[in-house]
C-alpha cells in the first residue's frame, strides 16, 4: 500500500552523510550517535536516513538525522556534522516495512518508483527510511520518497 501526501518534520536536526557497505549501516548510526552524545547533545526522537545512491551500488552513500534536545549546536567543522533548526519535507509517497526488513525493503523501494512512474509524478527527493514502534512496541520502517 502506498500513501500519499506524507510528511516527515522535526525540529533541531544534526546530519551527517556516510558511505558504508549496506550491511555496516549499523556502524554508521552508532559512530553518528556517538559523535553527537560525546559533544553533549541530547537525541529527542528516532535516527532516520535519506538514501543518496544507486540501491544496487556496492557502497551505500545515505544522510543520516537525528533529532536532538539542543537549539544551538556546534561542533568542529571535521565532524561534518550539519544542523537545522527545522527540517521538513512534505508530499511524500509513502509505504511501510513491518517483516523481513532487508528483502521486503527492496521490494518496497521499487514499489515507490513504480508508483511514482504510473501516476507520472517526478522525483524531487531521495527515499527517507525512518524506524518506528507500534504501541505494542513492535519495530516497522517508513520508506517515503518526495515526488511532484
């Protein structure tokens, strides 16, 4: 199921871009965690990450975001940590992930682009993932991807 007019916002995003193998993504979060709670700041929500390359490429190149307490950030420019006091994206096709996350991700990622082409809308953003928990505490992705 895809929906549309989807919205991702928060306030006080830090960033950062990465490459890493797909299978190492891991690594990138905690390393961007780390860089953030070993400054001081304060997450307030969820990680979540645009994909910036080919799905297929070898070397994932993706951005990753966290939300944090703080309105005022800085860090040294070699962190090549970015910051926003708001971040939004809006009219977004949207679908879920609840099972199977690395298969049906895939599966899902197309799903995107074939809507998008059948209903001939354009691109405007990369695919944001974001992890979230259901009340029952069960973990599903959110894969939306920002089209005209």
């Amino acid at each position: 199921m895809i929906v549309e007019n989807h919205q991702i916002a928060y306030r006080n995003v830090a960033s950062k871009l990465y490459n890493f193998l797909p299978e190492e993504i891991d690594i990138a979060f905690n390393d961007f965690d780390l860089i953030l709670t070993g400054h001081g700041y304060h997450p307030t929500g969820q990680l979540f990450f645009s994909i910036i390359s080919d799905p297929t490429a070898e070397i994932m190149t993706a951005q990753i975001f966290l939300p944090v307490k703080e309105s005022h950030f800085s860090l040294l420019k070699e962190e090549e940590v970015s910051f926003s006091s708001y971040f939004s994206v809006d009219n977004l096709l949207m679908t879920r992930v609840t099972e199977e996350y690395e298969v049906q991700s895939q599966v899902k990622y197309w799903e995107l682009f074939s809507y998008m082409e059948a209903h001939n809308m354009t691109q405007k953003t990369p695919v944001f993932v974001q992890f979230k928990k259901t009340r029952s505490n069960r973990t599903y992705a959110e894969m939306s991807l920002g089209v005209l």
